[in-house]
C-alpha cells in the first residue's frame, strides 16, 4: 500500500538540510537572552555592592524612577548585542537564517 504521506520536492531550502540551519536560531536566542539576563545581575550586584542603590534611595528616588532607567539603559545594550549578533551570524560566520 501506499504511505499516507507524499513526500515532494520543497518550496524552500532542500530535503538534505544542514544541522546549523536548525541549531543556529536556538543558539542566537540563547545567547541573547543569557546575555541581557546576566549583564542585568550584575549590574545589580554591583550597585548593591557599591551601595548605589542605598544612596539613590537616600536621595529620593523611587522604585519606580530606578526600574525605568535599568529598563532603558538594557534596551539599548540589547539592540546593539543584537545587532552585532545578527551581523557576525551573517557576514563572519555566513549562517544564513530567514526570519520572514
């Protein structure tokens, strides 16, 4: 009998595709994302060791104020590492990755 599934020849890429096809857009998502997670701890070990943090709350700043900045300042580090990220992906290791 025949199998229920027919495979045909695919609209994108090809039937032998390559590991790193498969890998490298697990890998740049966890890179990222230890990348941000691990520069935000210590960031804040660091404040706290220092005692930034005290002597912000001594000077009147709010929760809310210190949040807003973290928040800020991460935003634009993780828009470089991503482009740089992506760049390097493309061009030095010629991982091509489509994402539409």
């Amino acid at each position: 009998a025949d199998p229920p599934v027919i495979i045909e020849n695919p609209v994108y890429g090809s039937l032998t595709p390559k590991f790193i096809n498969f890998a490298a857009p697990g890998m740049m998502v966890s890179i990222i994302f230890f990348l941000a997670t691990g520069l935000t701890g210590l960031i804040f070990v660091v404040e706290k060791k220092e005692g930034v943090l005290e002597r912000s709350w001594i000077a009147g700043v709010t929760t809310i104020e210190v949040m807003f900045a973290h928040i800020i300042v991460k935003f634009f580090i993780q828009i470089i590492q991503i482009i740089l990220l992506l760049t390097f992906t493309d061009y030095v290791f010629k991982v091509r990755c489509r994402f539409l």
